[in-house]
C-alpha cells in the first residue's frame, strides 16, 4: 500500500514538472492554492526560506505547528485555517 502512495506521489510530481508556477517575488513560495495565508500567518515570525527549504507531509507540518504552539507561542489558529495551511 505505501509503495502505491508513493508511486502516485512520484507519478504525481513528474506530471506537474513541465507545469510552471509562479513564485511570490516576496517570500518564494509558490503561488497556488492558500500560499496568501501561509505567506501571512508564517512569516510573521520567521522568514519564507525557513518554510521553502522545508519538505514534509501533512503530519509533518501539523506537527511542525504543534511543536511551534508549545515551545514557541504560537498562537492557536481556527480548525479550517490550521487545515489549510497544512494542505498547501
């Protein structure tokens, strides 16, 4: 089962490799999806390459954002945001 995720994942990202997408000249993310409300909600306290440089799954972020809530005050964001911004 892992090994026909993974191979969505890759088949996934070789079919959006000939896409372009445009990066925000500001803080480089890509502009798709939600990348407004990750650009406003996360670089208020760090900046963008702290982000870019990242590479994770959805756990990985919601985690990300728990450990940051914990050690780092970061404030708790509604349900639907929190969603969001793990998405993108």
């Amino acid at each position: 089962m892992k090994s026909a995720a993974a191979l969505l994942l890759l088949l996934g990202g070789i079919a959006m490799a000939g896409e372009t997408v445009e990066l925000d000249a500001f803080s480089g993310l890509k502009k798709t999806g939600d990348w407004e409300l990750v650009r406003n909600n996360c670089i208020a306290c760090h900046s963008a390459k702290l982000i870019t440089q990242q590479r994770g799954d959805a756990a990985h972020w919601l985690g990300m954002i728990r450990w940051m809530q914990e050690k780092q005050n970061l404030w708790q964001f509604d349900p639907e945001t929190e969603q969001r911004i793990v998405a993108y």
